[in-house]
C-alpha cells in the first residue's frame, strides 16, 4: 500500500460513489466528515516509508505511486500538510449540515481536497497547475443555488483561475529552457513575468482581485467560504514549492519586492473596502483579501521567520472563515436583509452565529488574545525593519477591518422591540460555533502550543530552512 493510494485514490474513488448517493444527505455527510477525520488521524499516527507493527503483523505505507509516467510522492514530511487538509476537510462537512449548502456539497468537496493533495505531490510539480484547474471546475456546482442562474462572481472565479493555468504552464517551461538559452537573463525575466500574472489570477492579488467580494456576494457564503481557505492555501504552498526549487527566485531581492508591494496594496484595499462596505456578505471576500495580503508579507520577508509566519497565519485564518461564512449562510437561509443596517438586534436572536462571526472577524483583525495577533505579529515586526512607511500603511488596511468589526458590534446590540434574547439555534449550530469560537480562544491563549507542530510544514522544503 502506498501513501498516494491512500491519500488521493481512496478518496477520489468515495467521491464518486458519494456523488450519486448524495440525495441522502446524512449519509453522506457523516460517511464524509468520518473518512475525513479518520484519513487526518491516519496522517498523524503512522509513519511514512516507516515499519509499523500491528500485533503479530507489520505495515509498511511506501511513498510513491506511478501512473501514465507521473510519480505521485508522498513522503514523511509531508504528513502535517495531510493533516492539515483532511481536518478541514472535515471540518468544513460537519458545518455544511447546518449551512443550507447543496446536495453537491459532501462528494464535491471530497474529491477538491484529494486533488489538493495529488497537485501537492504530483512530480513534475507543474503538472499541478492541470489538477488544480480540475478541482476548480469540480468546484462549480457546489455554488449552485435552487432556482437561480449562474451568477456573476461565480463566472468570474472560474475565468481567472481557467486563465492561470496557461501563464503558469509556460513559466515553468520557461524556468527549463532557462539555463540553455542563449540570453538566459531575459529567459528568466520572461519567465517569471508569466509565472507572476498566473499566481495573481490563481490568488486574486491586485489588479485581478475583483472576483473574491463578487463570489462571497454571489455564491452560497459557506462554498464561498470553503474555496477561499482551500485554494490559497494549496496555492501558496505550490508557491514555495517554485521558491525551493528554483535559486534565482530566492535570489531576486526585486521579485520580493514586488511581493511585499502587493502584499500592503491587497491589505489597505481590502480594509477600506471592507470600512465601507454596506453589504454583509461581501465583507468576508474583504477579508480575505487582507489576509492573502499577509501570506504576501510573510513570504516578501525571504526568511526562516517569514516561511514560518505564513504557516502561523494560515490556521487561525482557515477557523475564522469557517464560522464567519457559516454565520453569513444561516442569516441568509433565514432571508434576513444582508445590508449591515438591517441586522438590528441580531445578537438577540442568533447569539451563537453572531458571537461567532463577531470572533472571527476580530481574529482578522489581529485582535490580542485572539491567534490573529501572536501570528500577524512577526509579520509586522519584520516589515518595520525594512520600511515604516509599508507598517503605516498596514495600519491603515487593519484599521478599516476594525471599524467595520466595531460598526457592526453596534448594530447587533441596537434592538428595537425586547432584549431578550430568542433561542432559536439548533443544538447542531451552537455545538459548532462553540468549537470554533473556543478553538480561536484556546490557540490565541497558547499560540506555540497549539501552532508550532505546524511548522514540520516547512521541512518539505529544504531550501527554505
């Protein structure tokens, strides 16, 4: 048995069957979320290309699987990134029960993450670039609503990320023919032009940033959700994987200044947008434009700490968007008006959802005491030694996030007729605001205990450490 069979095949092989039994929606979604968690428990208890004795019988996971020429690799390091993925992913199917997502769902999403996974190990590794266009037009249907067309930031998502892939196909032949060019320089200033558009369609970095509020607005908020703490995710650790390999990116001291520079410009805009922002929906895709916006920093800094705080970064930011897009789904199955002036009284009628969106947004923000602040730290203290110019304006795009937290921590206390609070929650929903809610607290409290295991991340990478 090898990990690629286990990891990848297995999973794609359920998603199937999944599909055509998806009309039976708890079936599935306990079939989905179990495999889920057991495949990330997987990950963590056995070792890979590692002897593992089960009574008087021994098992062996080796690391490699062939097909059509292509070795998927699955090595021991890479454990902690399986890990990472199947626990959201069952994270993300135990909350869809309670988020009105559609049939499609459970099995879609299934098969997006083990595609993940094969784009992570595929070698060569820019044959990830074709996996991932797959997993995002199985994507597509998980964003379908009943009786509604297909909308505009839907068509604008699946555009983008279509046009990436031929930019990051030509850049990595590029990077090959390189070194046996005669003006090698040039090749390589081409080359990386090509690979820069495909990464700014792929993670929505400015100019191309326009789909991510669309999406949020015009699909389902808990699919939306889930693509915008997938994709960047798999996108920028399919970005270190170009930094390990090639010397010359880690070498061009311009490259990582362009980084940072659309790094702070992804920050400010998506804080003064999200400052003015009316609508509750559009917020979130805000949001994940600051956050995205931080990966870049982190990844600008071309150092240990900076490797290490895109890791940090990245969980509090995958909890934060699970309960802040489930929160927005249940407010709009219930038909509430998303215009943030209309959600009067809101804490009094849903308090967990709004407690929960409440502190997810605030870890955004990188509240203290919440992971958002020990994470983003680092990133800050790493930028003030290259420029203070770049920390004020960071400040600015925080500062927005903030106003539009406190603005709506007014509105969902001003309660008209009672203030009584109405239980009309399931049990269901507040069991998984509680866990998320308490899951940011607890990390916020003991970020190095909880987060730094994640940093075996980086040893995949050996360039980078």
């Amino acid at each position: 048995m090898s990990a690629p069979i286990i990891w990848i095949v297995i999973p794609l092989l359920l998603a199937i069957i999944l599909f055509f039994f998806r009309a039976n929606r708890l079936i599935t979604l306990l079939i989905g979320s179990g495999v889920s968690a057991f495949l990330a428990l997987l990950a963590l208890t056995f070792r890979i290309e590692r002897v593992f004795p089960l009574g008087p019988l021994s098992i062996e996971i080796s690391s490699t699987l062939t097909v059509l020429g292509r070795n998927f690799v699955i090595v021991d390091t890479d454990r902690f990134m399986l890990i990472l993925m199947y626990s959201l992913g069952a994270f993300w199917i135990f909350g869809s029960r309670i988020s009105g997502s559609n049939s499609f769902f459970v099995p879609n999403i299934f098969a997006i993450i083990s595609l993940f996974v094969a784009a992570l190990s595929v070698q060569p590794f820019l044959y990830a670039a074709l996996i991932i266009e797959i997993a995002v037009l199985i994507s597509i249907p998980i964003f379908f609503q009943r009786g509604e067309p297909i909308k505009q930031g839907i068509l604008r998502f699946l555009v983008f990320q279509t046009l990436a892939v031929p930019f990051i196909l030509f850049s990595g032949w590029g990077f090959e023919i390189a070194p046996t060019s005669i003006d090698s320089q040039l090749a390589y200033f081409q080359a990386g032009i090509l690979l820069a558009i495909g990464f700014g369609l792929w993670l929505a970095i400015f100019p191309f940033y326009s789909w991510i509020p669309l999406l949020a607005g015009d699909g389902h908020a808990y699919s939306a959700g889930f693509i915008f703490s997938i994709l960047p995710t798999t996108i920028f650790i399919f970005f270190l994987e170009f930094i390990n390999s090639y010397n010359w990116l880690r070498e061009h001291v311009l490259l990582f200044s362009i980084i940072q520079v659309l790094g702070i410009i992804m920050i400010v805009l998506g804080g003064l947008f999200a400052a003015f922002q009316r609508s509750l929906t559009r917020l979130l895709g805000y949001a994940v434009m600051v956050e995205i916006g931080f990966s870049l920093l982190a990844l600008s800094l071309n150092q240990v700490i900076g490797w290490q705080s895109y890791i940090l970064v990245l969980i509090p930011r995958l909890v934060g968007i699970a309960i802040c897009s489930l929160a927005i789904s249940i407010w709009k199955n219930q038909k509430l008006n998303m215009d943030i002036d209309s959600v009067r009284g809101l804490l009094y009628r849903f308090p967990y959802a709004t407690i929960g969106f409440l502190v997810g947004w605030l870890t955004f923000c990188g509240l203290p005491l919440l992971p958002g602040f020990p994470t983003k730290l680092p990133i800050l203290i790493g930028l003030s030694e290259i420029s203070l110019q770049s920390i004020m304006l960071v400040s600015v795009g925080l500062f927005g996030l903030f106003v539009a937290g406190f603005r709506f921590l007014a509105i969902i206390f001003s309660e008209r007729e009672t203030y009584i609070i109405k239980e009309s929650e399931p049990v269901l929903q507040k069991i998984f605001f509680s866990i998320g809610v308490s899951a940011l607290l607890i990390v916020g409290l003991f970020p190095s205990f909880f987060l730094n295991p994640f940093l075996s991340l980086l040893s995949a990478f050996t360039n980078l450490n």
